[in-house]
C-alpha cells in the first residue's frame, strides 16, 4: 500500500521537527506494512537514545487493563469503590454537595470522563499548580495519598460519566494504578514488565524507579534542562516508562494486532470526546485519535489517526487507512513539540498516496 519514500524525504522531515525554537532534538521511526521501516534523529538525540515515553504510558494502561478484561479479574464497569481504600474513597468526588465517589467506575478513570480534578495541572489557592512547581524545578514525589488529599480540596468539573463531558486527567491514572495493583497482587512496576515488555522481549523499555538512574535522556523545558527524578519515580502508572522510538514501534503494533486483548474490542474503545486542554484531540476508553480536519488533505482525507500523546511530544499512533505507524519524541515538556511531531506525521501521510 502507497508508494515507498525516499530517505531524503523522511530526513527533511525529522530535521524539520527540530527548526521550532526550544526543540532541541527529535527521534522519528516510521513503519508501514512490509514497503516501509525508518528510523531518524536530528539535533541532540539519537535514533537509539532511551526517553521518557511520559503520557504515552498511558496508552500501555490501555492494553494491561483489556488483558485483565480478558482474563475476567476486572469489568470496566465495575466501581472503583470495589478496589480502593475506604479512606481514599471517602468524598472522593462531591460536586454542589453532591457525593458521587460511589458512582466512580474504571471506564470513568480510563477514559477521563470521571469529572476528577487534575491534580498534575490544576491550579491550587496559592495559584500554582503542581505542573508550574515541577517546572520551576521543584521536584518531589507524589504518591497517590498525597493526590488524593489535594484533589479532595478542589471542585470536580463535572458528574462522572456526563454526556459530552471529558477532561484529560492523571489524578484518573493515579487511581487505575492502584486498581491494578490490588488486582494483580503486584507493583506497576511488575505488571508492566510481566503483561507487556518481557511479553514483548523489550530490553530497553523499563518503569523509571531509580532517581540516581541517568539512562533516559535528560528532558526539556522550554531553554533548560529539567530533572525530576523524585517526581518520575513517583508515577509509574501516568508516565513513568524509559523506551526507545523502536521499542515503542514494537509495543503499538502489537497493540493494534490485539496481542493483549480480542482485536475487535478496539472499536470498542472508539468513543470519543473532544479535549481541548492539553492541546487538541480527542479522548476515547485508553485511546487518543488527533484532530485531522478535511482541510489538511482535501482531496484524499488522512481518516483515523489513533494512539498517544505524551507531555514531552513522545508519540505512538498509527494511520489504518495507510497501514502506517509512528513512534519518537520531541523530548520537550512545553508543549511546543506537540505542533512539530504532528505535523511530520501528516507530512508522511499526505506522501503516502
């Protein structure tokens, strides 16, 4: 399917992703059927460099919780009282003094329509949110009790499970990790490396848990570089796992292959919500889908592109009307590398005609 490209062309592209001002390096590895396998890097990464997939985690929750699914250890419907402290659940969520903690299902935390505050980007009554501290430099952990006690001071957005209503929250992961902690009987650490990278013969994909390991490549935030490794040892379940760009590849494609989970459950997961903040995309169960207006490829619409985003501009999607998969990092925690990296991925799927 489509014609091959040329390496010059995928070069130009990932140096491309590089001119934006703060993006200072980026790794790109495309994959399309049997026609198409490149992997590049441009600035200060390297093709093979280890980073932090950061949100992308989120999209390897997505596989753990349909494997458990699959194995009949947990329902997405079930509540999330089922799982959880009666400390943690005690007035979770209350809304104009309405307590709906108890109404809470895994589907609502998995798919971000749980009305949760978000703890990560919030802003708390000194103004700053924990985002703002973290980029200030201000690195410390954050366990799920610490979460719990600042959410709870903090109003929700909405009802759990509102019509149309959805808001990109951790706080939301925070909980499923602890969920699939009391249901696996192991730490995320374990789980993960159990379902899905020794499933997978990863060898260089692990969850960060060291703060002395300087492995991953160190992370951006706008001009400076940024160290937070009280922080990232501290969110296994959000966005706490070290990959490579072919690593990355190899755990996408089995994802939609349905190596964790019947693939025609995928479809399931296709009930979106429209985010706006962070960025622009849409949000189904454990599954992102970018925002492709018509606009961008008239004549020929580029369709579903499905995956993950990550703070850093880390990235996993795939293009089914193309077969093409993309996998990388712009390894930026502004934001700015998110424009960069999506525009590469509509560049090659606009030349793959």
């Amino acid at each position: 399917m489509g014609k091959k490209l040329d390496d010059v062309f995928l070069e130009q592209t990932v140096r491309k992703m590089v001119k934006k001002k703060n993006n200072f390096g980026a790794v790109l590895r495309v994959e399309q059927g049997k026609n198409l396998s490149w992997e590049g890097a441009a600035g200060n990464l390297n093709a093979d460099d280890q980073y932090f997939i950061a949100s992308v985690t989120k999209f390897y929750m997505t596989a753990v919780v349909l494997k458990l699914r699959a194995e009949k250890k947990l329902a997405l419907e079930d509540p999330i009282s089922n799982y959880l402290s009666v400390d943690i659940m005690d007035r979770l969520h209350v809304l104009n003094g309405v307590d709906y903690s108890k109404a809470l299902t895994i589907k609502h935390l998995i798919s971000n329509t749980s009305g949760l505050p978000d703890y990560f980007a919030y802003k708390q009554p000194s103004g700053e949110s924990v985002a703002s501290q973290l980029m200030k430099g201000k690195d410390q952990k954050w366990t799920l009790e610490e979460t719990v006690t600042l959410v709870k001071g903090l109003k929700p957005k909405f009802a759990p499970g509102q019509k149309g209503k959805v808001n990109y929250c951790d706080t939301n992961y925070k909980l499923l990790g602890r969920i699939i902690e009391k249901v696996t009987g192991m730490s995320m650490a374990d789980v993960f490396r159990t379902y899905i990278f020794e499933e997978l013969n990863l060898s260089k994909t692990y969850v960060y848990e060291d703060v002395n390991d300087t492995k991953p490549v160190s992370l951006n935030y706008k001009s400076n570089k940024i160290h937070l490794p009280n922080y990232l040892t501290s969110i296994p379940s959000e966005g706490g796992i070290v990959s490579t760009a072919k690593e990355t590849m190899i755990f996408i494609k089995a994802f939609f292959a349905g190596r964790f989970f019947p693939k025609e459950e995928i479809e399931e997961l296709k009930q979106w919500n429209m985010v706006f903040f962070p960025g622009q995309f849409y949000y189904g169960i454990g599954l992102e889908k970018l925002w492709t207006p018509r606009l961008l490829s008239p004549l020929r619409p580029i369709q579903e592109v499905l995956g993950f985003w990550g703070q850093s501009g880390a990235l996993a999607f795939y293009n089914p009307e193309r077969d093409v998969y993309f996998t990388g990092t712009i390894n930026q925690l502004s934001g700015f590398g998110h424009s960069a990296a999506f525009h590469a991925m509509i560049r090659i799927i606009k030349a793959l005609k």
